[in-house]
C-alpha cells in the first residue's frame, strides 16, 4: 500500500469551519515632533556629506588636470643638445614605491633611480634625428650603478659619435663611476676646483664571528661549493684563502677593463691610470693641492673653468636657448615622450622581461624578484599573438633556490608550450646574474653576458642561527620532552643536535648537484665538468664565456638585435613587459611624476639621526640580508660578493 504525503489518511470528511476573521493591517506610529527633527538632520548631513565627497573628487581631478597641463613636456626646439642627467643608481627596473609615499616624496627621492634603457633609448633616437646636435653628459647627479650598465650606456653613446655629432661631458666634480662615463665623451669639462676622484676597486667587508660570540648567538652553516662564501661574515673574523683569490680575480678584471677605457678613449699610455692614483700624494703636491690643475695635466679632462664660464662654453658651442641664459636642451623625458607617440612600425614584438633583485618566493614588488610575479609574467607573454621573442634580462645575485627553480621550470614550461607559435628565448646578464641568477639562465636558449658582468657562484649554503647560549646570560633556560629525536630540534632557544645538522647538509648538497646537473644540461657537458668550475666560485662575463658557462658577449641591445635576426624580424618593437598597475597606483603615479608634497621642515628635522643610521647600513647590511631569507627548505643559490662594480 502506498501512502500520498500530500493527503490526510482518514478518508472521513473534515467538518466544516468559520474562516478566521482577517484582521486589519497594523497602523504606523505617527513619528513624534524629535523623531522628525533627527530625521530632517540626517537627511542634512547625508546630503552635505555627498556634496563634500563630490567636492573632494572633483578636486583631485582638478588638482591632477592642472598638473598634467602645467608639466605636459614642451615642444622641442628645432635645435638642441639632449641632455642626459642621470640622477642616483643606474638600474634596469626601478624598484617599487607605493603611491602615497611616491607623491609625498621631494624631487631628490624621485630621482634616487635612473632606467638605463630609457637613456638607451634616447641616444639611440638622438643619433638619427637632424635636430640633435649635441649630446650633454651632466654627472653631477650620478651615483654610480656599476660599471656593466655605464657600458651599456657607453656602447649607445660610441654608436652616437658615428653620426658626426659631439658628446660633451660636464660636472663640477667627478666621482670615480661619473668620470668613467664621462670617458665616452669626446669632451670632459670640469670646474677650477673642483675634484677628480680615482682610487681603483676594492672588496672589504665586516666580520661578525666575535660580535656574535660575545652576544652568544650560533650560527649553523652548511654548504656546497669551497668558494661559496656568504656565511664567512657570520663565521670568520677575516676573509678566507679562497674568498680572497677568486675575489682578487674578478675585482682585477673589472679594473683592468676601467683603466683600458680611460687610457683608449683619453690617448693615454698603458698604466697611466695606476700610476695617477698610486702616485697621488706625489703628483698632488706638484700643482699644490690643485686637483683640477692635476687632471688637466694628466690628460683626464679638457678644461677647468669656472661654473659660468662652463655655461658660456656650452651655449658657444651649441647655442642659446629660449632664456637666453642656459644652451639649447631638451631632456630625456621630454625627447622621449615626443618619440614614443609616433605610430608603431610592426605589430611584432620583442619582449623583455626584467628580473632584478633578491630572488624570494611568492609576489614581490619591483626591485625583488617574485617567483609567483615572473610566472605571471611569462604567462602574460605567452597568451600574446604579436610577440615573436623573449629576452629575460637577470640582474640578480641570487637568492631562494625554490623560486629559482619555479622561474626556470616556467620557463621551460613556457618553451614547451608554445607549438607553432615557437620563438627563441635568450637570457641578457646584466650586471651581476649569479647563483640563482645563473640557475634562472639555464632555461634559455643562448645566455649572453658583459664582459663585467659577475656570473656563476654555482654553490649552495644553508643557515640557521640559534640563541641558547644568549638567553642563558639573562637567565632563561630551555626544556621538556618530545615523540622523536628530530622534535624540537629546529628552535632558536635550543643547541642543534648532530643529526639535524646532517638532515640539513644532505639537503644542501642535494640541492649542489641538482644545481650542477642542470647547468651541465643547459651548456652541454658532464656534470664532472661544470662541478670543476662550480664551488661557488665567480667568474666575470668574460672569463665565463672562455669556460663555457656563457655563449656571447654583449649588451641588451646586442641581445635583442641578435634575437631579431634569429626570429627573422625586420620591423618590430621592443616591449617591456611589466605588472599592470591598479587604476589607483596609476592615477597617484600620474601625479606623483607631475609634483611632489613637501613635507614640513620640522619632521624632516626630527629624521637627523635617522639619516645617522643610514651610515651604518653597510655594517647591518649581512643582517638584514639574512631577515630576507625565505625559502621553504632554508637553502639558498645567493652570491654575496655579486656587487656591481
């Protein structure tokens, strides 16, 4: 028998009933005379406060129209100089300011970065443009940035002399990095008393091993590679026998190529440079401590003048611009602005991806190498029709071996994927493109450095610091049980036994061959081969490429010229690829590059003994590099004495 849910069982019918009777809606209280009056003020206040809020929108539009108007570039002169004046750090991708404190900042904040591919760019427009006559070198400013990317800059500039046109170098005085740019001119001004300052490349640094000892702290190192030396802060008092031979190979290099420049571009003999600075006190008390009437002497500079008397020289020889008081000039945002809003040539693309800083998982900003960015990165090109290249530029000494794994397995994946689509991938070494910078280049088809750039460093460490011995001094002890002889075992407050320091060494010397083996994949050898030239040890771009770890020698420029032709392209563009700004961090970028808030005097004020610290930042600098340390397994492919010379 089955039973209907949607029926009553017994079949007898119901009696019937009285419908209910309805009753009438409930009637609103009649709002009291207070309760109309609070009304009536809420309304009010709801309408002034839309009416504020329309205001202060409409301000900020106002506020960023007139900025955009007021700093929209000027029209270029029909004759010019450009001048380039880099200010602060040469860099290959700036590093990332948030939007509030980017328009807070004043003008010398702004400008504590200089992209070397904008002034690229534009001594590469300024060569072929009839209107260029000049360039100007101002390097007051400059605050170095390494020696491979004032190459790059140098190799444009030397391109430029081959239209016939002048480069004139003018500073008051010349740091050591200033005047070795300055050497690509074909004048270098500087003022009557004003400096020049040479005194070679050296390689010093702090050691912790006592101050650590006296404050009880451990520091557990393992590593793979002899000449893997960034723990020996942490571990010596002084450098090793080995730090200090393959220190004193590539620094020597790198110093033998500034002194060739100098000597090549300023007509000198060969060991004209050392025996300027080694002689100096000598050479000095001959001109009674005149140091411009020296330089003059010497054949490093053309003429020492008075600051007007550099102006009236520059406006000679150029002529005056619109003020009548300084020479004809535009500067490389305004030159650059005017170019790049001619229509494209192509719709082919070459892209370039830059890979700068410390090598740490997961998204990172600008100046920080975000293993989870550069997958996004690399996916972004892929899902792009027009590109028909890659270039990865790597300016990076390193750091966490698993985000250098996930960028190199990207891209491969990213290779493998392609199909018909398939274009060559080519791997630009910057000015240092190290340990996990040099992990992250296996994955490309050719690997292209300077003949400066520092590579290799194929080593491995780990660290773990412990704290036992420091808690004790203020009377704080550690103890109590646990299921296993590994639990407990990796905490700040108690010794590391044998065994963990075991368990950590194998995985350090794991990660070692996996390190080698995939290198002597990329570059076609045994890994009996690349373990000879490993250890850790590095190499100049040079040096490296007579050892196979690099196939060609070249600039950024070299490398995308030379994957064009492989890709067979005659017209294209040359894309950055970059993470896409919010609308808000464009909008305060917009305004932040068109004016700066500056901040009240007496808070900078308060600042002074920040500024103090600021001194002693290359003493914590180890300190804080160890605070970065982020890989999952606490093993990292990270070259410490990858600076960029």
């Amino acid at each position: 028998m089955s039973v209907n849910y949607y029926e009553p069982q017994n079949s007898s019918p119901a009696p019937a009933t009285r419908p209910a009777p309805v009753s009438p809606p409930p009637t609103p209280d009649k709002p009291g005379p207070f309760r109309l009056f609070f009304s009536a003020i809420g309304k009010i206040l709801n309408v002034i406060r839309i009416i504020f809020k329309s205001i202060f929108y409409l301000f900020l539009i106002m506020i960023f129209l007139s900025f955009i108007g007021a700093n929209a570039p000027k029209p270029l002169p029909e004759k010019f100089a450009l001048t380039l004046a880099p200010s602060g750090i040469l860099v290959d991708q700036k590093t990332y300011v948030d939007p509030l404190s980017l328009m807070m900042a004043d003008e010398n904040q702004k400008e504590s970065e200089t992209l070397v591919r904008d002034l690229v760019e534009a001594i590469q427009y300024a060569a072929n443009d009839t209107r260029v006559t000049h360039i100007v070198l101002q390097l007051s400013r400059l605050q170095g940035g390494g020696i491979s990317k004032m190459n790059d800059i140098g190799q444009a500039l030397t391109e430029f002399k081959k239209s016939g046109k002048k480069i004139i170098a003018v500073s008051e005085n010349y740091s050591q990095d200033q005047y070795y740019l300055a050497t690509f001119a074909d004048e270098i001004l500087m003022h009557e008393m004003g400096a020049l300052e040479l005194t070679g490349f050296a390689r010093y640094m702090n050691y912790y091993k006592s101050a650590l000892d006296s404050l009880g702290i451990n520091i557990h190192a393992f590593r793979s590679g002899k000449y893997k030396d960034f723990l020996e802060p942490y571990l010596r008092d002084n450098m090793s026998d080995e730090s200090r031979e393959h220190n004193s190979e590539w620094i020597n290099q790198l110093w033998a190529q500034f002194t060739q420049q100098v000597e090549t571009s300023r007509q000198l003999s060969a060991g004209s440079v050392n025996d300027f600075i080694n002689n100096m006190d000598a050479h000095i008390l001959l001109v009674s401590g005149n140091s411009a009437k020296l330089a003059l002497e010497k054949k490093l500079v053309d003429q020492a003048l008075p600051r007007q008397g550099l102006e009236n020289y520059l406006q000679t020889a150029i002529g005056k611009g619109q003020d009548k008081q300084t020479y004809a000039s535009a500067s490389v945002k305004d030159y650059l602005f005017h170019q790049r809003a001619k229509p494209k040539l192509s719709n082919n693309k070459v892209a370039v991806i830059v890979a700068s800083g410390n090598i740490v998982d997961g998204y990172q900003p600008e100046g920080t190498i975000g293993g989870e960015n550069m997958v996004e990165l690399l996916r972004q090109v892929r899902d792009d029709k027009d590109i028909k290249a890659l270039v990865i530029r790597i300016d990076s000494g390193g750091g966490s071996a698993f985000a250098s794994e996930i960028i190199r397995s990207e891209i491969m994946s990213l290779r493998e994927q392609m199909g018909e689509k398939k274009y060559p991938v080519y791997m630009s070494m910057g000015s240092v493109a190290a340990s996990g910078g040099y992990w992250m280049a296996t994955a490309g088809d050719q690997i292209w450095a300077q003949p400066t750039t520092i590579t290799g460093s194929i080593g491995v460490f780990g660290a773990f610091p412990t704290l036992e011995n420091s808690l004790k001094k203020i009377g704080i002890n550690t103890d109590g049980v646990g299921t296993t002889e590994l639990a407990g075992d990796m905490r700040l407050d108690r010794p590391l036994s044998e065994k963990a320091s075991k368990v950590i060494q194998a995985g350090v010397d794991n990660i070692y061959q996996r390190f080698v083996h995939l290198v002597a994949d990329s570059r076609k050898q045994t890994p009996e081969q690349i373990d000879a030239i490993a250890q850790g040890h590095v190499w100049t771009g040079s040096t490296a490429k007579e050892i196979g770890l690099v196939d060609h020698l070249g600039s950024l420029q070299d490398v995308i010229d030379a994957i064009a032709k492989d890709a067979d392209l005659k017209d294209y563009t040359v894309e950055f690829v970059q993470r896409t700004l919010s609308p808000k961090e464009e909008f305060f970028r917009s305004l932040s590059e068109s004016t700066s808030i500056p901040a009240p005097t007496h808070l900078l004020n308060n600042f002074s003994s920040l500024q103090l610290l600021n001194q002693f930042q290359p003493l914590t600098k180890p300190l804080q590099d160890i605070q970065q340390m982020q890989d999952p397994q606490g093993v990292y492919v990270k070259c410490f004495e990858c600076v960029g010379l």
